[in-house]
C-alpha cells in the first residue's frame, strides 16, 4: 500500500521594503520565501503586508492570539506594530535570496 503524499508548504516569494530588520540580516529589497501555512511563534521573522501595500519584515513575541511584532533594534526586540494596527502576515520567512 502506497501512503498518501503529504501536502506541501504553501510558499510564496515577497520583496521587502525597508531595514528594519537589518540587525537580523535583511534588507531593503531583498526577496524572502515564505511559508504561509506556518503558525508564527515568538522568535520567528515574519513577512507582513501593510495596510498601505508595503511588505515588511518583522519579529514575533507572544504566540497564539496576541502577537506583537517588532524590529531587532541594539537593545534587543523593540515592538513597533501593535497587535490591533492593520497589517497581515503572509508568512514565516524561511529563505533568503539578495541580488549582488
């Protein structure tokens, strides 16, 4: 008997806007995949899409249904999006690509 194959992430490529996450490594411009079935936890860098169309990186605290999001800022995670603002998260970035 054959098992069923298993479904795959749903996974889908953004090119964020900005450097608030250049402490993590990400920059203005450069193209993230992520995963959109993925559930964020804290710790966990996301792709967010702005009321105003713009996509962004972020960092997760909390879990569940409270999360704040947030920049690496020099003294640690610093909230900047608060959990009732209008954004969406797209997905838990997993991959990273930069044009040289």
């Amino acid at each position: 008997m054959l098992d069923k194959p298993q479904p795959q992430a749903a996974s889908s490529a953004h090119r964020i806007a900005g450097d608030a996450m250049r402490r993590a490594g990400l920059f203005d411009g450069d193209e993230v995949l992520a995963d959109s079935f993925a559930s964020p936890k804290a710790g966990d860098v996301v792709i967010v899409r702005l009321a105003c169309g713009r996509v962004e990186a972020r960092r997760v605290a909390g879990s569940g249904g409270a999360l704040a999001l947030g920049t690496d800022g020099p003294c640690g995670f610093e909230a900047d999006m608060a959990a009732d603002a209008d954004w969406t998260v797209l997905g838990v970035a997993r991959r990273l690509t930069r044009d040289l």
